[in-house]
C-alpha cells in the first residue's frame, strides 16, 4: 500500500489543483466537483498498486492504461471515461507546470472512440407546441415563469445552468439581449426573440408574487429562492407533456432545437457557435447533425455552382 505521507501529499496536491483550476483555468463548480471525485477514485485504484499521486513521478503510462482498461472493464460509459480521462489531463498538466514532474505522460493517453449521439430534439412544430401551451391548474405567476424559461432556453439557445443564473438585470429587454456567463467564465451576449422578450416581460410583472425583496435571481422556485436544475427540468417536461409531444426532451434538448432549427433555415456554422458558447466549431458540429435531405436543400439554394443561367 502506499504510505501515509504520499497519501498526504496526493490530497495537498488535489487541493492545490481544485484551486488553480478554479482561478486560473476558470472552471465551474460543477467542473471542480468532478475532478475531485475523478482523482480520488484513480488515487483509490493507485493505492491497491503501492502508487500514489501524492508520487506523481513514480507513475507510468502504463499504469493509468491499465486504469483506463479498469474503467473499461467495470462497464463505464465511454462518454464518463472521456470525462475522467480529461481530469486526469488536466491534473498532470498542473503537476508539469508547477514542476512536480517532468515530463507529461497523459499527452499518450488516449480518449476511447467516441459513438456520436444525436441528442433529442423537437420539430418546429413541437417546439412552438411548447411554447405556446399552457398550466391551466398552475398558479397565474407559475405558467409566466414556465413559459419565459422555456422561451429563454429555445430562443436564445442557453444552456439550462447559464439561464438559472441570470439574474434579474442580466436581460436587457429594451434592447433585446442578454449577458450570459458560459463555460469557463466566457461572457457572451445572446439575443432574445420577440416572444421571449414578451415573455420575460410577463414574468417580471408576476415575479413579485413569489420572490421576496432583495432576491436578485431571474427564476425563482415556490420558495422564492434561485430556481434549481432539478425542477427546472421538471418544468420542461411538464410542458413537453401538456403539449402531447410524443418525445419528452430535457433543457438541454430545447438548446439543441435551438441550434438545429437555425441551421435547417439557413444560419452558417460559425454564426451559431458563437450564439451556443461554444469554444471549438468542432463541438458544434457534433452538436447540429443534420439530415442529408437539409444540408442538400441548403447546398442548392446557397452553392454559387448550383446556379443556372
């Protein structure tokens, strides 16, 4: 087993991570939480071989394949290996900059093939069947916040945790835009639709009902606290239900509706990553698969080849 000092050093040195990730590298909460737990559970793996990461130089490549080969084994997702494989990265990364190795042997650690999954969407007739249905039972200022919520994340394309923590003078409505503080601690600045502008309108008139003074969120919940990820997607599956949409979608599925019906009505590529945040165009390829019959339709209307006399 490894000795009690490595196992100090490797929670020093986790910690110490944990921090820079989040101040230098500008991770989210979320992000910091899953390299933690990613790190302890490899660190729980080196253990039952005498290795430590409080050790990092007496760790080889071949150890972590064999890590990966475990994960692989106990049946994990490949999308979660990708996820744990990435922290693992970054971690060395760190040790390499702050000179606790010398040599970054996660640089030969490969991510396992990836199947590529299109995530669920509505149709445009799905999405504006959820926009416009309504709650009769919900109370007045409950349908309001449904409807702007739901609008927000179809009409701007934000990703559910970008719009939970909106507050309430992010939107500006005389102008038709919103600040959104994405992945990373990137800002952007989003439109909003005309309906989702009505919408947001709606809801601040009713917003006092249920959020006490002082609250500064954007969506509250019955509480009037923050509105969280939970019954937010609560929400959109309630709506997705009243409207008789066959394929109940998350948040998420409203973002990639979004992205999907832009592309299909003619937006370029590069245009709707920078309205999705996103880093890399490679992601949002991956993100708006469309069918050969649209990208045929959009090839003949805009290709300057395709022209005829």
């Amino acid at each position: 087993m490894a000795d009690n000092l490595s196992l100090k050093n490797s929670d020093g040195l986790i910690a110490s991570f944990i921090s820079w990730s989040s101040i230098q590298k500008g991770r989210g909460e979320a992000t910091r939480r899953a390299y933690k737990t990613d790190l302890a559970q490899l660190e729980n793996w080196l253990e039952e071989r005498d290795l430590s990461l409080g050790q990092p130089q007496n760790i080889s490549l071949r150890d972590l394949q064999g890590y990966v080969a475990h994960l692989f084994d106990a049946g994990l997702a490949k999308s979660s290996m990708a996820r744990k494989l990435a922290a693992i990265r970054c971690f060395f990364q760190y040790l390499l900059k702050y000179g606790h190795i010398t040599a970054n042997i996660t640089e030969k650690l490969h991510n396992p093939r990836q199947e590529r999954l299109c995530p669920a969407l509505l149709n445009v007739d799905e999405a504006f069947a959820v926009l416009d249905t309504g709650q009769q039972n919900d109370p007045p200022w409950m349908a309001a916040r449904d409807r702007a919520l739901a609008e927000l994340l179809y009409g701007s394309g934000l990703r559910i945790s970008e719009a939970l923590n909106l507050d309430l003078d992010d939107p500006n409505l005389d102008s038709g835009i919103v600040r959104v503080m994405g992945k990373g601690s990137r800002e952007r600045i989003a439109p909003l639709s005309g309906t989702c502008v009505d919408a947001l309108c709606v809801w601040k008139s009713a917003r006092g009902q249920v959020a006490p003074a002082g609250e500064n969120a954007l969506f509250v919940g019955t509480r009037g606290g923050r509105l969280n990820r939970r019954e937010a997607c609560r929400i959109i599956k309630k709506l997705c239900e009243s409207a008789g949409v066959e394929n109940v979608i998350s948040p998420h599925g409203l973002r990639h509706s979004f992205a999907s019906h832009l592309l299909q009505a003619g937006a370029d590529l590069r245009s709707v990553q920078e309205l999705l945040g996103h880093k890399r165009i490679s992601t949002t390829q991956r993100y708006t698969q469309l069918g050969m019959e649209s990208i045929i339709s959009a090839y003949d209307a805009a290709h300057p080849r395709n022209k005829s006399d």
